[in-house]
C-alpha cells in the first residue's frame, strides 16, 4: 500500500528530496516497474539521460544527476543488469563545486539546443538529453555521439562549455560507478589528466 501512495503523482510532489532518497523511488514504485522521477525545481542541478541504440535494440538510462545536496547517482548502461542497476555517491564539497560552477557558467546557457556526431560505425550510437534547471526553466541540450575531439578533427568544435559539461559528466559517472572513465585525449587536456597510453 505505501508503494501504491508514494508512486502517486501528486502525493510525490509533496515529499521532500530527502524522504524520496531515503525510501528509494525504485523500491517503492517496484509494483508499477517504473522510475517516479518527480521534476522539482529544488531537487537537480543536473541530469543527463542516455538513449542508446544499436543492433542489439534501443536502451535508455540515467547516465548522471546531482542532486543540489550534493549527491550524484546513476544507472548501469548493461541491459543484463536488473532494472539497470542504480549507483550513487555524496560528492565532496569540492567535486560538487566544481560540477555547479560549470552549470552556472553563463557561456554554457548560451550553447545550442543539439549537437550530432557521427561515426564511421553507424550501427550503434548515444544521445544525451542534458537538462540543467535554471531559473525561470530548464535548459535543454541533446548531444549525439559525444565526442570533443572528433569533432575538433572534423572542424567543427563544440562549444568551450559544453565540451567542460560534458567530459566532466563522463568523469563523474565513472566515479559514481568506480569505474576508470573512458575519455578521449580533449578530455583529457580539460580535465588536467595525463594520457596514459604507452608510445
């Protein structure tokens, strides 16, 4: 019974970010097998969705959201995974500063609403659906096949912020999942890490 309320639209809109983390969306909402994802102004700084297509079928996930307390959570990209499998981390003072200043970034509300890439490989690609809540509304900016230095090859650069936005998502949800995160060598150089391929 108490899953049948909690999952209710309108009696979730009432309940605070902490309750609905405390008691788990995923666990309450089980009965209906679906995700309650209640878009409150107060409750994400950040959320980045992934729909994933290839031959295998199409997919769609929680790639990254930080909540404005500080706690970041994602889901697993394997289909074998029940349910896609949720991770979650409280960031450090630190990390989470790092992800807000780039999201208030003015350069980066500036940005287009849709960014494509397209590789030698078709068959199979990503696409992001970043909103970022500011006020008034949401942004929102759909990104295919990130990749900053294919594009950087290909003469047509993302923008400075959306490429800052989107290398550090990847960073963070890697460290969500304790993963190595995969990055490209732009990435790299905007995250001040080293390439650790061998000459």
């Amino acid at each position: 019974m108490r899953c049948k309320i909690l999952c209710n639209a309108s009696t979730l809109s009432y309940l605070d970010a902490a309750t609905i983390r405390r008691w788990g969306t995923r666990c309450l909402c089980a009965k209906f097998r679906t995700v309650a994802q209640p878009r409150l102004q107060w409750e994400h700084s950040l959320e980045v969705f992934a729909n994933h297509t290839s031959f295998e079928g199409d997919r769609r996930y929680l790639f990254l959201r930080v909540l404005t307390d500080g706690l970041a959570e994602c889901e697993s990209s394997k289909p074998s995974d029940p349910e896609h499998l949720a991770s979650k981390k409280l960031l450090t003072k630190d990390e989470y500063a790092r992800i807000k200043s780039i999201i208030i970034d003015p350069k980066l509300a500036k940005v287009g609403r849709r960014y494509e890439t397209w590789y030698a490989v078709v068959d199979t690609s990503t696409e992001w659906e970043i909103e970022i809540q500011r006020a008034g509304q949401a942004q929102v900016i759909q990104v295919l096949n990130f990749s900053p230095g294919l594009t950087k090859l290909m003469k047509h650069p993302y923008p400075d912020a959306l490429v800052k936005l989107g290398c550090n998502v990847e960073k963070l949800r890697a460290d969500v999942l304790g993963d190595s995160p995969s990055l490209d060598n732009e990435c790299k150089k905007v995250l001040g890490l080293k390439d650790q391929r061998k000459p």
